[in-house]
C-alpha cells in the first residue's frame, strides 16, 4: 500500500543516491483490460470533440458566474451518472483596496466537489473551470481545422476537463471505477490565483494518496517543477491640483506610482529566476487634473520559497516609501494586497516517480511525452505542498494559453483520457 511505496522510494534515495530517482519504473505491457479503454476511447473522439465544443462556446471568465455555473453544471451531471455524490464548496468575495470609482473586489463563484468511493489507493484529481477570457473578449468560440482545435480555454483548460471526464468514463465502462477511491475537485478561481478554492485544495490534499491535474501537456511534455507565483495591488493616494492654475498645490499619485514601478520592475533577476510584472496600471481624473489616485497590479514568479518572502519584504519596502516628493506627515499614502498565492512546486522522490511512470505508460501507449520545466502555476503546486505526490499536465496537448493562439491537437483527447485510464487503474493498484 501507499505507505510501504513512500518508505521504500525514501530508502532508495537516501542509499542509492540521485540515480536511483533517474531509474525509469518497469511497466508492465498494456493488457487486454486496458487496450479495452484505449479502445473505447478511440471510439469516442467526435463525443469527445462535441462536449468539448459545447463547453468552449459557453463563456466561464473567472468574474462571469453564471458561464462557470453553467459549465460547472455540465460535469456536476456527468460526474453524478458515474456514481459520484456532488456538493459545492462556497466562493468568496476577495476584497482589495482600489482608487474611487475603480473597485477591484472579486466575487468569486462556488467550486464543485465530487467523491466515490472504492477500495484502492485515494486519488485526487483536479481542474478548473474558469478560463481568462471576460465575455466581452473577441476570442469566444470553438474552430476546427483538420486536427487543430482553437478557442478560450481549448488547452487551459477545458480539454482538460474533457480528458478527465473521459478517462473516468472508459474505467467506468471497464467495471474498474469501484478500485480506487475518488475525490473530483473543480474550481472557479484558478486563475484568479485559487484566492477562494485553495484552503478546499489543502484539505483534500492531506487525505488522498495521488494528486492529478488537467492542464495542457503542452507540446507533448509533462511538467516535473513550477516558480511560486505572488500577486499585489498597490494604490497610492495624492492630492488633486488644477494642472494649471494650481499645480504646486499638488501631489501626483501617477508620479509617485511610476517612481515606485521602476523600483519593483527592477526587482527581476534572470539569474536567480525571480521575475516580477506590474500587469496593470490605472490612475487619474483627467488630462488638466493632478492625479489624486493610481493603481497597479502585479505578477511575481520565484524558484524557491525563501525567494518568495524576500520579495514580499522588498515590495512592503517600496509600498511604504516616497519617492517623488520631499514630503513627509502621510501626504502621499500607500495600500496593498498582497498574496503569495502558488508555492514552487519542488520536486519530491514520489513526485518523481508517477512522472516517469506516467511516461513510461506513456510509451506502452505509442505516446512519446518528454519532461520540462515551468514559469506557470497550477493547482497541483497547492498539493504538493502540502504532501501529495502531484502530477500537474495530464490535459490535452496544446499551447498558446492566455492569448487568441491558444490551439490544441484534437487527437490528442484520446490520447490522454487513455494514458490518464490506465495510469489510475495501476495506481489504484500500488
């Protein structure tokens, strides 16, 4: 069982060296029971294709609730015809501090739980729902040409779902769902940072044996580590002028703000792999106005936890200091939001382990999938963390995420919802 693989995978690394953890895992050939999945997967492209299609031309930005209630619902009903009893957990209002007339809280929508249980090994398997696409974006439907999908979300990550869903149905239809025990979590807010779905994320990690997430394979490849990813808004609060007749009266929030931007985009360090963005920047009243209010929002991405935190101390640094003005009595003031919201996702010697076992089905399977790294956050980084051996691209093969590129290849659907089958039938069996 799971405890006797974790201590032994230990024993190995502590006696064996490095090496050992470079040791590919002996699969055995894919038997008949599960060339029957692939089978029946491939049976099943066009259904596969067509849900997909469906879901992607159903807007579900992080803030548009009801498009990500509407595609919640769709996997709520299939995820209930295999068996499993559904709940959901409650969203959240994040609240963050804003100029006037730009309020910047989010409202974040319910995320769905599902659970059946069984008699192997606890997996977890994770994905989302919400794409970066607002309704109002141009880029909103699904188009095919030949074997290349395009569309919001067709590779981050509603091909995901698609797989999962499918993987779970081809060992429904081969009478293997009842040998694992199975916990679904879909969330809302991903990439809004999980802000809302991360401490459900946390509790589900402590009781599960393996942790599975949906997101793209990218160009055939499966992500061994991740950066941690932090996120602030800052807004700095001046005194409004007459830009003419006044302006010595004045104090520039938008001056004060891109003193204090060239400061905190100085913070990248290509060397130490610590990258920061300010994403955002808003701020003013008119062109003939002193700027009493600007605003920004920034992205961090860092390798190592301790990286993490010294950023964090950095930025209070620049929050809390004047740069424009020789002032002082709080005339120019500063609030933040700030959140290490995805730790780096550091490889362990199990995590290692279901990577190279998944590649090595993989290859049973005529998949050829290599190994890479990534700036990208996930869930699975949440899961690690927290214990759980977590592989974080088991999703449909395809690139160009967060853009109107984003594309995937449509046989790979199959592709993956087969390695996904097989991969949780043997570990249900571990």
């Amino acid at each position: 069982m799971m405890h006797i693989q974790r201590s032994t995978l230990l024993f190995l690394l502590l006696n064996c060296g490095a090496q050992a953890l470079a040791q590919e895992p002996v699969e055995p050939a894919i038997n008949a029971e599960e060339q029957e999945m692939v089978s029946w997967l491939d049976e099943r492209e066009e259904e596969m294709l067509g849900l997909l299609e469906r879901i992607i031309n159903m807007n579900s930005g992080s803030l548009n609730s009801d498009g990500v209630d509407a595609v919640t619902a769709i996997f709520d009903e299939e995820l209930r015809e295999l068996g499993f009893s559904t709940s959901r957990l409650p969203g959240e209002l994040i609240e963050m501090p804003s100029c006037p007339g730009s309020d910047y809280s989010v409202d974040l929508t319910d995320h769905l739980l599902a659970r059946r249980p069984g008699n192997g090994n606890r997996l977890l398997l994770m994905g989302h729902i919400d794409t970066v696409f607002p309704p109002d974006s141009p880029f909103q439907t699904f188009r095919r040409e030949g074997d290349m999908i395009y569309g919001p979300g067709v590779a981050d990550m509603k091909g995901g779902l698609v797989v999962m869903l499918y993987a779970l149905k081809a060992l429904a239809a081969a009478d293997a769902l009842d040998e694992a025990a199975f916990t679904v979590l879909l969330n809302s807010d991903e990439e809004m940072g999980s802000l809302s779905s991360r401490k459900y994320i946390e509790e589900e990690a402590l009781e599960h044996d393996w942790g599975l997430v949906y997101e793209s394979s990218g160009i055939d490849t499966m992500t061994r580590q991740r950066k941690g990813i932090g996120q602030a808004r800052l807004v700095v609060t001046g005194r409004a002028a007459h830009a003419g007749g006044a302006h010595e009266q004045g104090l520039s929030a938008i001056k004060e703000l891109a003193y204090k931007i060239v400061q905190i985009e100085n913070m990248t360090d290509y060397e130490s792999g610590v990258t920061v963005n300010v994403g955002v920047v808003n701020g003013g009243e008119a062109r003939n106005t002193i700027s009493p209010c600007a605003e920004a929002l920034m992205d961090l991405r860092y390798p190592q936890p301790e990286q993490g935190v010294a950023a964090v101390e950095r930025w209070q640094e620049i929050f809390n200091r004047v740069y424009s003005y020789a002032v002082d009595g709080g005339e120019i003031t500063t609030e933040s939001y700030i959140n290490l919201h995805r730790p780096p996702k550091i490889p362990t010697p199990e995590s290692d382990w279901l990577l190279e076992k998944t590649i090595a089905i993989g290859r049973l399977l005529g998949q050829d999938i290599g190994i890479t790294d990534s700036g990208g956050g996930t869930d699975g980084s949440l899961s690690q963390a927290m214990g759980l051996p977590t592989l974080d691209s088991l999703g449909i093969a395809g690139t160009g995420a967060h853009s109107n590129r984003e594309e995937a290849r449509a046989s790979s659907l199959a592709e993956r919802a087969a390695l996904s089958a097989v991969l949780i039938r043997r570990l249900a069996r571990e």
